[in-house]
C-alpha cells in the first residue's frame, strides 16, 4: 500500500517570525499546542536536529497523554520535519492510547510562507515505517484528524491574536 498523506493547509493573519517564534518555544507552545479542551501539563523542547518536544496534557476526563516530536530537519522561518509519537512520561515511544494499529511515528512536514504579513502553514503527515494496515488505519483517520488539528489550529491563531 502507499502511505497516505495527510495534508492541511491554514493562512494566520500574524507576521512569519511570530508564527515561527510561538511553533518552535516552549513557553509558546505551552499555550496553543494540543487537542481542544485538554490542559499542558508538563513539556520541555530542545528546538533543534536531533532533538525533542516532550509534552503532557490532561484530557477532559483527567487522563493525562504523552506525546513527542524527535525532530529531522528543522531550516529556520522556512521547514519544520519531525516524527511525532505518543509516548510515555519519560518519553518512551508508545501506541495510541485509542487504536493498537495507529503507526507508531507519523513523518510530519511543516512548512512556512509569508505574503502581505500574513503567514501561511501546509502541514503533511504520513505514516514511518508502517504496516499496511496501519497506514489504511491512518487513512481511515482523516476526518478525525482534520477536525482534530482544525482545533489545535484555531488555538494557535487564538494565542496569535493576543501575542500581537
């Protein structure tokens, strides 16, 4: 099978090197990062090839969720490529917590464009070293994951507004 890719493009009315500084710090991070309706709760970043977003956050219903990023490549203002995974708390890779054949890692491509002040993102995401079915699996989750980033999005141009 071909690895599904998931794309979503999102245009903030904010300058680039905001949009870049608010993606790439923690304490930014801290403040729009994650699922609607879930609170951070613990996280630290090492911004750099090589290095690591490790973040917790309590859900609704108390559970608190790991998750990381190991980032690839990172070309300042412009790209942004890491794997994401769910994990434990001290940052050991683990399933999804709501399907056993989600992929373990997904690629993930972020990238930055400004026009007229305005920054646009195109994110992609595509399942790492996957089995077939986990990658039907992924595919399966689209609308999920649209609605699931929509709102993470929506945060991120919130906490925008109010950082200039």
């Amino acid at each position: 099978m071909a690895d599904p890719v998931f794309t979503l493009t999102r245009t903030f009315d904010a300058p680039l090197a905001l949009v870049w500084k608010v993606y790439s710090e923690k304490e930014h991070l801290a403040k729009w990062w994650g699922p609607q309706g879930f609170e951070w709760v613990s996280g630290r970043v090492d911004f750099r090839p090589g290095g690591m977003f490790h973040y917790g956050m309590r859900g609704p219903n108390g559970h608190i969720m790991w998750g990381k990023f190991n980032y690839r490549e990172i070309v300042p203002m412009k790209k942004i490529v890491f794997t994401n995974s769910f994990s434990d708390e001290a940052g050991m890779t683990t399933r999804a917590p709501f399907a056993a054949n989600f992929p373990l890692e997904v690629l993930n491509t972020v990238e930055f464009s400004e026009k007229d002040g305005k920054t646009t993102l195109r994110m992609t995401g595509t399942p790492f070293n996957a089995s077939d079915d986990e990658k039907a699996f992924f595919q399966s989750m689209f609308p999920s994951m649209q609605q699931g980033f929509t709102g993470t999005l929506n945060q991120l141009e919130e906490y925008l507004r109010g950082q200039q």
